[in-house]
C-alpha cells in the first residue's frame, strides 16, 4: 500500500520542447502533436510551471536511438525528408520497407499510418531526448516524479515505424532507468495495447510490462490477449488485461488498481513508467473506452502513492480538447496540486478549444450508460495468471 500519504509534494520535473507544435502528420491524420502544446499551455496558465523544474535539454543524438533501434533505420531516419522521399526511388523503397509513407494518395488524402513529415528526424530526437532526460532525472535522485507528455510512443519497433510511432523513446527510457535501477514496471493505460515496449522487453524479468487496452476484432494492433505473458526468462513479466469497449471509471479502476496493486507487491519495482495514452477518455476520435479524466488521473495518483520513482509520459489521444485537459490534471496531481486548481479554463491563446467542454478541466460527458458494463463483466474476472 501507499507508503506516504498522498497529500505529500513530490519534485517534479517536466520536459516541454514548444518545436512540436509545428510537427505535422498530414491533414486529416489522426495524430495531433499540437495537444502537446495545447496541454503545455494549459499547464502554464495554471502557474503549475511554478512547481516544477523544467528540463532543459539538448535533442537526443541519433546514437542515442542506437541503444533500442537498428543501425540502418536511424540512418534512414537521418535521411528521410519530403523532397528527398519524392525524389529518390530506392529511399522510398526503403522508407515503406520500415513502414513509412507512402505520403499521401493520388487524390492527395494523407492515409498513412506513418507519414513522411517535415523535421521526422527532429521530432523523433525531441521527444525521445525528453524521455531520456526525464530517466536521467530520476536516475540522479533528486526528482521523485518526471514528465514528458510528448514522449509516450509505445508502438515503435526496433527498426520500423508502427501505429503513429517512429521511435519507441519508453523502451529508450526504460533502458535509462534500468542503468540505475533493477527492476521496472511499465504500466500503459493507453487505449491501445503497449506491443512495442512489450515486445523489446519480453524475455526480460527486469521489466515487468502491464498494459491496458482495447481488445477487439480490428481493433488495433490486435495484440494483447490475457494469454499474452512474455517468455523465456520475462515469462509472467508481460500481464494483459483486454478490455471490451464502452469501460468506464468504475469498472477499469475494479481492474486497475488490485492488478496494479498486486503487481507492485508481487515484483517490488524501483521505477516506476506510466504510458498516460489519453484515448482511453470517453469521446476519444479513434478509441471506445470510456474514462474521465478523474477516472484517468487517478491512474496517476494511485500509482504517485507508492512512492516510487515515476516516469509520467504521453501517448495517444485524438480528441485534443480532452487530451490536453487530461495531461493539464495529471501534472497538477503529480505536483499534489489536483484540489487547489480551478475548475474553469483560465484564460489563454487555446482557450477556444474548450467551448465543447463549458471550458471546465473535468468536463463530464453523456453518461455512456449501460451499454458495454455487462460484457465487461468478463473482463473484471479477470486472472492475471503471473500474480496468482
Ligand atoms: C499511441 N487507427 C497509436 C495508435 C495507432 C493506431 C489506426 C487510424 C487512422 C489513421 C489515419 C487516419 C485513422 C480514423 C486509426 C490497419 C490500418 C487501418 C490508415 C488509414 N485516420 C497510439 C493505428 C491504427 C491516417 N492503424 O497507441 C491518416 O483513423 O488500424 C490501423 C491500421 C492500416 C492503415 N490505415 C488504418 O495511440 C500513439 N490508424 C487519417 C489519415
Ligand atoms: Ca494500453
Ligand atoms: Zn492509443
């Protein structure tokens, strides 16, 4: 159980690079990197930049990316432009041989998972320099809580680009943290499942892997089943809990908090990953979970409780409105601010995006009713089998 109380201040850090607000995916795609800067925003109009120190760090170095990803996708990602993309046959070949591009249809729709983007490479050492100072941070002592809201890519493979993902920074950080610390959890409450991270550390029995998803037919990226485990000498330190849609506050934290729990108990982590993936709030574009933000933020303040070291990163999250709200909260709960800020939307350059929610932080939607709560019932009988 908690070993503080909640109440306690935590040193916090934070990494906010302003550069990702002018990161494209392509119009009409999915991904959004401007919420990043909608949620950093939001933060400082609070004055929650008041509780924090601010890392201010240099971009990763692409041999830095070396330490997860292959030698030959760092080098394409180094090449890989637009115009070189357009010009350069055998680079294109190369760039869909690692699952990226082709940049748009001939009627001009952008339809790719992963696009071709300006400044990929930038963007790709930006956020997964921030992951890696946030894991230094901790790794030195003297921050209890670190944050990287543009951090979070939880899809990307050793040498491709998979699910919005270009570079895997959590697997990056992970092996950061495990240059200090023995054993890690990675816990993932994106609506999504955490293949990458999970696949890169499945035969470890360093990195316990905890992810909780979405689990349906053509639901992406399909993986994640209960029967899911790891292998070798990780087996029973990968845990799944598929979730049907339509799961709300009550009936996720019903899983989340004993498997967490247990999990905590059971594998005695020294640090602490918490993939905060925001499209599993209800309204998400692309996702059917059906969280609050309360719901989501207690996330955050249950796993805060242990008093572990915390690594507090992003993820998806395609209703941007929602997701900035929800990182805003979950960085006031991880400075132990949550009750002492207001309710309403201060005024500030983003503030429009918020008329949908009456420019409240904890907006409430339609309650989803009782839609899915019965099939979920399965899913809350749950065997997590590594904790039996
Ligand atoms: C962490 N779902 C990432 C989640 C990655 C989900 C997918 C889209 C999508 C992409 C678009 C787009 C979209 C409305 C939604 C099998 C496909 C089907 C591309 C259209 N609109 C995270 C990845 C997932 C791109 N991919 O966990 C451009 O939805 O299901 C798929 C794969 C093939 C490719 N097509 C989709 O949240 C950050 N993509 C519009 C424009
Ligand atoms: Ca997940
Ligand atoms: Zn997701």
């Amino acid at each position: 159980s908690p070993s503080c109380p909640d109440g306690r201040k935590r040193r916090v850090c934070y990494y906010y690079d302003p550069g990702i607000s002018n990161v494209d995916y392509g119009e009409g795609h999915s991904m959004v990197p401007r919420r990043v800067a909608m949620a950093h925003s939001l933060v400082a109009s609070y004055g929650l930049l008041n509780d924090m120190t601010r890392l201010r760090t240099r971009p990763a170095s692409p041999e830095e990316l070396l330490a997860f990803h292959d030698q030959k996708y760092v080098d394409l990602l180094g090449r890989l432009t637009p115009a070189a993309y357009m010009s350069d046959g055998n680079l294109r070949r190369t760039a869909e041989e690692h699952g990226i591009g082709p940049m748009r249809r001939l009627d001009g729709a952008c339809t790719n998972d992963n696009p071709v983007i300006d400044g990929l490479m930038g963007y790709c050492l930006s956020y997964a320099g921030g992951s890696l100072a946030a894991a230094r941070a901790l790794c030195g002592g003297d921050h209890d809580v670190a944050i990287n809201w543009s951090g979070g890519m939880h899809h990307a493979c050793r040498g491709h680009a998979n699910g919005f993902c270009y570079v895997n920074d959590i697997v990056l950080a992970i092996k950061q943290l495990l240059g200090r610390f023995r054993r890690v959890l990675y816990v993932d409450i994106d609506g999504h499942h955490g293949d990458g991270v999970e696949k890169a550390f499945a035969d470890s029995n360093q990195v316990m892997t905890l992810s909780f998803h979405q689990y349906e037919s053509q639901f992406f990226p399909g993986t994640g089943s209960i029967d899911d485990v790891g292998e070798g000498a990780g087996r029973y330190h990968a845990l799944n809990v598929p979730l049907k849609k339509g799961m709300d506050d009550q009936g996720y934290h019903e899983l989340f908090k004993p498997i967490v729990g247990k999990a905590m108990q059971v594998f005695q982590p020294d640090a602490v990953v918490l993939q905060c993936g925001a499209d599993s709030l209800s309204g998400d574009r692309l996702a059917g979970l059906e969280l609050s933000v309360g719901g989501h933020a207690e996330c955050v303040r249950y796993l805060r409780g242990f008093n572990a070291p915390l690594l507090l990163l992003g993820g998806g999250g395609y209703t941007i409105n929602h997701v900035a709200s929800c990182w805003c909260y979950e960085t006031a709960v991880a400075v132990g601010k949550e009750d002492e800020i207001a309710h309403e939307i201060p005024h500030h350059p983003y503030d429009h995006y918020y008329r949908s929610q009456g420019y409240r932080l904890q907006y409430r939607t339609e309650a989803p009713g009782s839609r899915s709560s019965g099939e979920n019932k399965d899913a809350a009988v749950i065997r997590v089998k590594a904790l039996e």
